[in-house]
C-alpha cells in the first residue's frame, strides 16, 4: 500500500473522531485541527459547566484512541517497509567509459590529480563514491577517479554488452549437452579450464558456445562470471609495452631460426609416421608460412586431447603442433591461447594470426578462412573466420 495514502487515511480517522464527539469544533480543519480541538477542549473544562467538562473529558479520551490508531497504523507501515528492502541489480555500481580512446583515472577528484591508469572505451569499473562531479571508481588493480561526464553509470544494456558472461570449466572432461538434461545426447566435450561463452542460464544449467554449436552443461561442473575489460595502472601499461617488445624480438628470433632449418632441407621432403602422405617442411618464417604449413594438414582427423598434425589433433593440440614446428611453444588450451603474442584487430589479422573463439581456436590462412581442427565429424579443414563471435585474435610472427 502507498505510505502517503496510509498517512492520509489515519489523520482523517483522527480528525474524524474528534468532530463526532464535539459540537463546537465542527469546522475544524482535518489535519490540523484536532490541535486545535485539544486546546478548546481544554481550554472549556475552565468556564463549562459539567456537562460540558465529560464532553471534554470524552473528546480527550476518544482523541487518546485515535491516537493510538495513529501510531499503531504508523508502526505497521513501518514493519511492512521493513519487510520489503530495495533490491539493488549487479549493474547499478558498475561504470562504461564512453569516450573516443581512454580516460585517464587520477589519484584525486581533480585533473590536476596524478595520473594513476587509464580506463579504456567500453571498459568497465565499480564506482565506489561520487565526490561533486567526479566518480571514485576500482577497476582492475587501479582504484582514483575519473570524472562522471566520461562514464555511464548503472545502465545495465551497456554493461552487458561490453561485458562477457563466461563458464570456467571444472572437471577433467565436461560433456556439453544437446539439452538440458543427464539423459540428453552429447554434443561435444571440453577439457578442465577451458572459458566458454555462456549463452543462456536457466535453474541448474547453463548453455555455452562450443565448436560443435550450443549446448548445456550442468552448473556443478563450471564456475560463472562476467569479465569486463578493466582499466590499466601506468605499472601494468609499462609491463605490457615491454612484453610485447620482448615476443616481438622473440618471433623475429624464431622466424629466422625456422627460415635457416627451412634452408637446410630446401631439397628434401619429410614423411610423419603414421600416414603415407607427404609434408613439406616449414618454410620461411612469418604468418604466412605458418599458414601454408597449417594447410597441408586439411583432411585428416580430429581427435579430443591429440596433438599429432596426422594421427589427429583437436583444435589447440592443431595449432600448438603447428607453431612448435617453428620453434614457437604455446599452450594445449584454446582459452590460454587467448593471451600468446599480442592482440590485433579482426580488421587487421593476417595469415598465420591464431583466432580464438569461444572453445575453439584456429589459424588465419587469409580471405576470411581459418584453418582449424574442427569437429570427429569434419577433421582438419577450411572454415569461414566470421562463422561464430570471435573473442580475440593473437599474432606471433
């Protein structure tokens, strides 16, 4: 029930009272009247004679009553409000930069404050406090200030379009349902730590994005949360542009290694065993020839947890082979794939770029294809890059 409707019902009750047992107060006002009515009535039991002074005296008794209503109305609104607290949503703290770059955070709410991290566009952050036009925000390891015209706050359709709602796998083989159902047939399988992308939540399930199409796994087997890209401090920033030096450096180095091994066989051919076919050796050493050694593999098979380029490999077993033939070591994951190299725009990737997807991952050969060990049913083959979401795509050489 509306307080204010209930507050006005108990003061006419009040007022209500008071005029029915009084003949000389009859145009009294409802709410403050029955003020006034107390000081006449008072005021009469000194000049009335006795009819008039157990008049009063009931006017002080029933206004005691109505009183007493009063309060006990009071005390009921109040235990309903009680019972009934505000629910806050998750995205009611949470702040979207909206700007053309980054925004710097500051040590104060003040741009003279000193620069402590940058919040990136469509990055997000948990404001703590608002101090006059400024917001105090924690994002990642950076905790300052940013101010409020380059944030969007609580709005929760752009805080669940920039964020990603992921189900970290945490069993050593999680079956990924066609339905959510124990007796339902098994789409596909995912190893233990592998990050999917959750594509629906109902009681006891959740459906992930997995190479084989959607699926449902039971809650009791993944971990869920939303990830947000988070601000960067000035330390983390340095670290990064430092490490991205060093890989470069570091795939110069094992290019030029692959392209002198390359050399040395130039005149020969190599044969895996297991398989009667043919396989040139890595040639040169960048993106490119990274994709055409990739491509000879097409055709043979998928197998979960392998990583033989001709016996058969899964998707990252694929990929890991792949660059280990160039002196390149990654790992047996598609989600710990996601942090090798460096990140390019998809705009951007060229052949030998490695493209992560949601339980998946594969290698850019060029013109919108990836080449990739895609399902038992299909093996090692071609498939459009743009066929799903793409998360992030990782470049080596």
């Amino acid at each position: 029930m509306n307080r204010n409707r209930i507050r006005t019902a108990a003061c006419c009750l009040t007022a209500t009272v008071v005029l029915s047992s009084s003949s000389f107060a009859v145009n009294a006002a409802p709410a403050a009247g029955a003020g006034n009515l107390v000081s006449t009535a008072l005021a009469s039991e000194t000049s009335n004679d006795s009819t008039s002074a157990s008049a009063n005296a009931g006017i002080s008794q029933e206004l005691a009553q109505s009183l007493t209503q009063k309060t006990t109305v009071d005390t009921a609104i109040q235990v309903v409000q009680n019972e009934t607290p505000v629910v806050k949503s998750e995205y009611d703290d949470i702040a979207v930069a909206q700007v053309d770059n980054y925004v710097n955070v500051r040590s104060t709410p003040s741009e003279d404050g000193e620069v402590v991290g940058k919040l990136y566009n469509n990055s997000a952050a948990t404001v703590l406090a608002t101090e006059g036009d400024w917001y105090q925000i924690h994002s990642g390891n950076v905790e300052g200030y940013i101010k409020a015209e380059f944030l969007v706050v609580g709005n929760a359709d752009l805080a669940k379009a920039v964020g990603t709602r992921v189900a970290k796998v945490n069993t050593q083989t999680l079956n990924v349902r066609v339905d959510a159902s124990t007796d339902s047939g098994i789409l596909g399988q995912v190893p233990d730590g592998e990050e999917l992308t959750v594509v629906d939540e109902i009681d006891g399930w959740t459906k992930v994005s997995i190479e084989e199409g959607d699926g449902w796994v039971a809650n009791e087997f993944v971990e869920t949360s939303t990830h947000y890209t988070t601000a960067e401090s000035k330390e983390e920033e340095e670290a990064r542009l430092k490490k991205e030096e060093e890989e470069r450096k570091a795939a110069e180095e094992a290019a030029r290694k692959a392209s002198e091994k390359s050399s040395q066989k130039s005149n020969s051919s190599s044969s895996n065993s297991g398989s009667s076919r043919s396989y040139n050796p890595p040639s040169g050493g960048n993106g490119q020839a990274v994709a055409d050694y990739a491509c000879q593999f097409i055709g043979n098979p998928y197998v979960y947890g392998g990583t033989s380029l001709t016996n058969g490999a899964d998707c990252s077993g694929f990929v890991m082979s792949v660059y280990a033939q160039f002196g390149i070591g990654l790992p047996h994951s598609s989600s710990g794939m996601r942090s090798v190299g460096y990140e390019v725009s998809q705009d951007a990737m060229q052949p030998g770029d490695i493209v992560c997807y949601s339980g998946h991952v594969g290698i850019y050969v060029g013109g919108g294809t990836i080449v990739n060990a895609s399902t038992e049913a299909t093996g090692i083959k071609y498939t459009n890059a743009y066929y799903r979401s793409i998360i992030t795509v990782r470049r080596i050489f």
